[in-house]
C-alpha cells in the first residue's frame, strides 16, 4: 500500500521558492506562467493493508508534524 | 491550465530526508512503515489553452533545469 501526501504553502502566504522558480522560467524564455507553487512530495509505503487506519494515522501525522498547519496545506492519497 | 511536476530521487539514490522522516515516524509511534521518499511538488498555473505545447515546454524545463536528470526522476501531469 502506498501513502502521498503533497504539501503546499497556504495560498495566501508568500512563497519565495515558487517565485524564484517562476521568474527562472521567464528568464528561460518560458512565457505565459501566471504562478508557480513550490511544495514537498512525500511518498510512504506501508506494509498493511487497511487503509482507513492509514488514513487516519497519516492524516494525524501529516496534521501533526509533517506540515505545518499555520502555513501549509497538505493533500493525503491513499492507493491500495 | 494547471501543471503538476512531482520531482523524486531515483529508487538507487540514497534518501537521507526521506529516512528521516520515516525514522521520525517510527519515534511518533506509527508502525509498518516500509520506506519513505521525499521529493518536491510544483505546482504552475499556465496562461495558454494548449495542452500539447505546454507538455513538450514543460517537459524541457523539468529536464533541464527543474530536476537534476542524475539522481531525480520526474512526472509531469497537466489538468486542462
């Protein structure tokens, strides 16, 4: 079983990294990028196989210390 | 037009965030964790409407200068 969970900055708060990443794009002739986000990846493979228990213990760890909640979002996608 | 690029280390690359993270989940009491990868998310908001073109500009980019072609793989996924 496998675990992504994708982490992103709130909307509202600034994110240097993406602009970094936006205006290098420009300078390499990419045109036409309205915004660009920068955020982390995780990919956790489990050796069980219920997946409303991974759920909700990836979903208390990602709440809990993986992201930072005052600042980031996170998505959680469980694949059996 | 919203573009997603997921930038992982390849499999044989030793992941020492990626350890960490597992080794500190294991300390917070979750079991059953066989591996973990961390890798980066971009997320780029596009201005154009051609799905095909943006493919080919963003693949370059990812190629080129987002991810490093040695030691990261990446996927590209464009949502219309």
């Amino acid at each position: 079983m496998k675990a992504k969970i994708i982490i992103t900055p709130k909307k509202a708060v600034l994110d240097p990294q993406g602009k970094t990443v936006q205006t290098a794009l420009e300078h390499m002739g990419h045109t036409g990028i309205k915004a660009v986000h920068v955020g982390k990846y995780l990919e956790i493979e489990l050796a069980g196989t219920d997946v409303e228990a991974a759920r909700q213990a990836l979903n208390a760890a990602a709440h809990q210390f993986l992201s930072n909640p005052v600042i980031e979002d996170y998505h959680l996608e469980i694949c059996p």
